[in-house]
C-alpha cells in the first residue's frame, strides 16, 4: 500500500475555502485516499485561527498532526511557537522520507524556505511526487528541483475537489485505480453514474420550501396596504424554477459549490420552462457538471479551472439547451397538466373533490402522493401561489389525521396510545405535516381506515363546493390565510376533522367494551 503525508498551513485565501476547518480538510483527503489504497502515514498542518496574510506572530494556532490513524489538534499557542513545534515534525518526516517510507507528498500552502524545509528537500532528493496547492508555495516547492506532478491555485476550490485532485494525480503516478467519493457516505462513484441520483420527489420535496415562501408572500400582498407585495410574488414565480434548478444540479452532480453554480445558471436560463424546465436544466447541469469535472481532473488542469470550467460549462450547455429547444415542450407539459386539473374540477367540482379526497390517502400510503402528487401541486403553485390539490391535502390528509389523533387522545383504546397520538396531533395542526401519525390507528382498525377515506372524501367535497384552492405544510390556523377562500376552508377543514374523530371515538369506544 503507498503512504503519504500532508503538510502545510491553513494558510491565506485557503483559510476561506476550507482551511480554517482543518479536520474537515484532513478527513475529506483520507476519504478520497482510502478508496484509491492509499495510506495515512504523516501530517504536519499548521490551523491558524486567522488567514496568514494576516496572522501576525502572536495570532492563535494549534498543529494538527496524525497519531494512530486519527487527526489530533495540539494545543492552541502563538504562531511563532507552532511553527517551532512543526519544525520537529518537519525533521522526523524528512527522516521518514530518506528511509523510503512515504511515497507521495500533499502540500498545502506550505513554507518550504522554514517549516516545510527539511522535508520539501528530502522529498526532492527522494524524487517523491509531490501535489498540492498555493501558487507561491508550490512555485518555490518546483524551484527546488522537486517532483511536483500537480499544482493549482485554492481560488475557486473546495474541500473535496481539491482532494479529488490529490488523489486523482498520485494514483496515477502510482498505477492505482481511484474512483472518487462524490456523495456524503464512502460509496464509490463511477463515470456518468449521475442518472442513478436522479430522484424527482426528493428535489420537489427540498424546493417546497420555496413554494411556501411564494404562498406567505401572496397572503400578505391581500392584506389592505400591502399590496406591493405583489410584485414581490411576481419575482419569486421567476425565481421558482431556479431554486429547483440548483436543487437538482447539486443532489445528481454531489460537488456542493460547484454544482450551485451550474445550477444557478442552467436555472435562470430555463425559466421560461417553468418548474419543469428548471428541473430539466438542473438535472442537465448535475450531469455535466459531474461529467466535465471528472473529465478535466483526469487531464490534470488546474483545481481552479477545473471547478470554473465544470461549473460555468455545464451550467451554459444545460441552460442553453433548455433555453432554446426544452423550454416550450416544458412549458406546454406544465400547463397542460393544469388545465387538466382544472378542466376537471370545472367539470364536477364536488366529484372531483369526492375522488380527490377519497384517493389520496391510499395514494400516500402507496408512495404516490410524493412522486407524482406533490409536483402536480407545485405545478398548481407555480401561477397561482396555491393549489386545488394542495387544499385536499390539508382537508383530507393533514386534518383527518389530526381528527384520529385527537381522538385517540382523547378515547384511547389502549393506555399507551394516548401517548403516540399526542405528538402527531401537535405535529398536524402546529406544522400542517406528518400524516403518518394517523397509520398505527388506521392499519390496526377497518373501520378507522374506511372513516379516513370518508372523512377525506366529504373534505373534497367541501373543497370542490367552495371552489378552494389551498396548500398543507404549513400551521394549521394560517392555511385559511394562504386559500383564494378563507370562510370556505376553514369549513373544509374543521369538518373532516370532526368527522374523523367522531367515528375513531365511536370505533375506539366499542373495542373498550368489547374488551
């Protein structure tokens, strides 16, 4: 197995990328290390406590060092006295180096005329190949006659692409296979393997926020004297799709900043797709971006141009793709999905309240509420700042699931499930979320079942007859404040609610007795 080392310093523009966390910094190098069979065998890193172009010789540091496979932070002392400290190690490494024991060397903003020396000039002799990053370090390191494979400036870099870079550079010179860690657990990634973290429902549900914050926004712009809110709404709409943009780019690409960026702008350049252009061009973006960014480490170019170049390309390409060939189909699919809602609510509106109502628990149950119901309402949302099927989520999911809670609070039929009902009561009307709370009662009883699906359904019905258009997710005393029908949904609301204790009271009282 090859071992190196890491030395260096926290060091100045570093310190604003990552370098003012070291163990962050050391972790994610031994994490991009271990999936190449490379070894931990020595690190000398100075962390100031301030970026060194402005410490002064009594700014705070500590010396970060490697004892027994983990990463110790020493104590904290002046800057002078570290870099005493860190010199004994310096020659102990040079030490190990002229014995043949490390065959790579990791600098980062490294003193290769003071602390680094010994070590920077064993390694030299040694022809050890050498990486790292800092302009002015790395120069000298070169100067020096060392074996420097790959260097790069820190700006425009993160933590994990510029270990990626490392460890994608020594791997090479040492004839290993290296996949990077791109995600946040240890599983190793393969090229274009980005469509396996595709997940539709996890972006729309991360974006939800979002649609809130247009909802709240919409509410207030009703109130007399605040209406120049309104424009405030307008913007927001615009900025919908790249919120999910960014949202998409970062969860398939896994490279934090550089995919936000990418995202960013793939977003803006898909608004006129609406939320699915925006989701079009993110998905786009995290995919190229994960692509250029592999491709280029593997051509050695610099860190610095590898995240510009990964991020601002791929952001380019995905966003003028959607610009100029996606947008419209996008935008058509959008619309036509809710006129079709509307075209049936229009329709019956009571029917398609009853059906609505009585389908969507069982479609939560089976998972389909948030694959294919929650971005239909987002859809709903995108115009409007609510949604028909938003308000049967609240009417028939968020209070019918209050209405058994309470009820089993209430009339029990157990001494335990008083104490199960009561958070997932306070959770369903404080936060309008968390209808799972109602399954234990529902799955132990038919009759609680079958009242959920009845009470659910005369909350559609209600929904349909006042024409409301509504959202869940947030507290249950402002969702009338949100809906284009306020008297309405708070009818819509309590009903349900009423109904579904009543039958789980009734249901809950003939077990006691029959017990």
């Amino acid at each position: 197995m090859k071992k190196i080392a890491i030395i260096g310093s926290s060091g100045g523009n570093l310190f604003n990328l990552g370098g003012k966390d070291p163990a962050k910094l050391l972790k994610e190098i031994e994490k991009q290390a271990a999936s190449a069979g490379i070894q931990m065998e020595s690190v000398q890193f100075i962390g100031a406590e301030e970026s060194m172009d402005y410490a002064k010789d009594a700014t705070k540091a500590s010396l970060w060092r490697l004892n027994a496979g983990t990463f110790v932070d020493g104590k904290k002392a002046s800057l002078v006295e570290i870099n005493q400290e860190a010199q004994q190690i310096d020659e102990e490494l040079a030490e190990k180096i002229e014995q043949g024991q490390i065959d790579g060397l990791i600098v980062m903003s490294g003193d290769p005329e003071n602390t680094n020396r010994k070590t920077i000039e064993a390694a030299a002799r040694k022809k050890v190949p050498i990486v790292g990053t800092g302009g002015t370090s790395m120069a000298m390191i070169a100067s020096k006659g060392a074996n420097v494979i790959s260097t790069s400036g820190t700006t425009g870099t993160t933590n994990r692409t510029r270990a990626v870079s490392f460890i994608t550079a020594l791997s090479k010179e040492f004839g290993l296979t290296y996949r990077p860690i791109l995600g946040s657990g240890n599983n190793k990634v393969t090229k274009g393997n980005g469509l396996k973290n595709i997940n539709i429902r996890g972006i729309m549900m991360s974006a939800l926020p979002g649609f809130i914050a247009m909802a709240l926004i919409l509410a207030l712009s009703k109130i007399p004297g605040l209406d120049a809110l309104s424009s405030v709404f307008d913007v927001l709409i615009g900025a919908v799709p790249v919120v999910i943009a960014v949202i998409a780019a970062k969860q398939i690409s896994e490279l934090d900043e550089v995919s936000i960026v990418a995202g960013v702008i793939a977003g803006v350049l898909s608004v006129d797709g609406g939320i699915i252009g925006g989701l079009i061009g993110g998905i786009l973006a995290g995919l190229l971006v994960r692509f250029l960014f592999q491709k280029f480490v593997e051509w050695r170019f610099p860190m610095t141009t590898v995240n510009i170049a990964a991020g601002g390309f791929a952001g380019l390409i995905a966003g003028l793709l959607v610009f100029y060939l996606i947008a419209p189909v996008a935008l058509f699919i959008g619309d036509g999905i809710k006129e079709l809602i509307e075209t049936a609510v229009a329709f019956n509106p009571i029917l398609a309240g009853v059906i609505a109502g009585v389908l969507i628990w069982p479609a939560i149950i089976g998972g389909v509420y948030h694959a294919a119901i929650l971005p239909i309402v987002l859809l709903e949302m995108e115009k409007t700042g609510n949604s028909f099927l938003g308000a049967i989520d609240m009417v028939g999911l968020v209070m019918v699931a209050a209405g058994i809670n309470l009820a089993n609070i209430v009339r029990p039929r157990d001494k335990g499930e008083a104490a199960v009902a009561g958070p997932g009561f306070l959770i369903n009307m404080g936060f309008g979320t968390f209808v799972e709370s109602a399954y234990p009662f529902m799955f132990s009883n038919k009759w609680i079942f079958a009242g959920a699906l009845l009470s659910g359904g005369v909350g559609g019905a209600l929904v349909g007859m006042f024409d409301i258009r509504g959202t869940a997710y947030v507290p249950t005393f402002t969702a009338p404040l949100l809906a284009n029908n306020a008297f309405g949904f708070v009818i819509a609301m309590l009903v349900p609610c009423i109904l579904a204790f009543m039958i789980t009271f009734v249901v809950n009282s003939m077990n006691r007795v029959k017990k």
